[in-house]
C-alpha cells in the first residue's frame, strides 16, 4: 500500500464544508476517504452506507444462487425448468437493482441541492 506523505490545506465555504462531511457521513467514508475517492474517481454519486449494503448483500445471495446451480450442472445433475426461473428471476432482481441505482442518480443530479453547488 502507498504510504500518504503528502499534505494538503483546503479552504472551504461553511456550506461546501458542511456539504462535504454530510456527504462524506452519508457515504460511509471518512472525509479524508471520501476525497481520496472522488479524486481517484474522477467523480462521484453519494449512495447512503445502507444502500450500498443493501446492493452487496443481494448481489452476493444472486452470485451464491448462480454458483449452485453451476455448480450442480458441472457435476452432471440436470439443470430444472425451477432451476432456469430461478435465473430469471434473479436477473429480473439485478435489473431492478440496476434500475435503482439510475433512480437514485437522476433523483440527485435533479435536487437543488446538487444544483446550487
């Protein structure tokens, strides 16, 4: 891991520093991570802590779904019309996630708060 040796003194509005650690806040991030990752990013879209853990977690339980039923065609079971709905239903689920997350973006970049800034 690179080693932070570099310092930097940022002069803020009281509102862009407000903005900037309600932003960092609702991230989760810390507002120096938070800056490191808009840096690194180029940009970015502030998902509250919880949504993002609601996102991993069913993306997790959508790839464990998938790699059992792989797993079960790789040692020779059939592979079910229950098995091919559950599929589709799951890509249904990642799709409405995905969804979501458009959602969220365009709800942001229409806020006026996003446009005073």
């Amino acid at each position: 891991m690179e080693r932070k040796s570099e310092g930097i003194f940022l002069r803020l509005t009281k509102r862009l520093k407000r903005k900037l650690e309600n932003d960092a806040s609702t991230s989760g991030l810390s507002r120096q991570g938070y800056l490191e990752r808009l840096i690194e990013m180029g940009g970015a879209t502030i998902f509250p802590a919880e949504f993002r853990k609601l996102f991993i977690h069913h993306i997790a339980k959508i790839g464990n779904n998938i790699n059992q039923i792989a797993h079960r065609a790789n040692e020779g079971e059939a592979v079910t019309a229950q098995h091919i709905k559950a599929l589709l239903a799951m890509q249904a689920e990642l799709e409405r996630l995905v969804r979501s997350i458009g959602s969220y973006e365009n709800s942001s970049e229409e806020s006026p708060a996003k446009k005073a800034d």
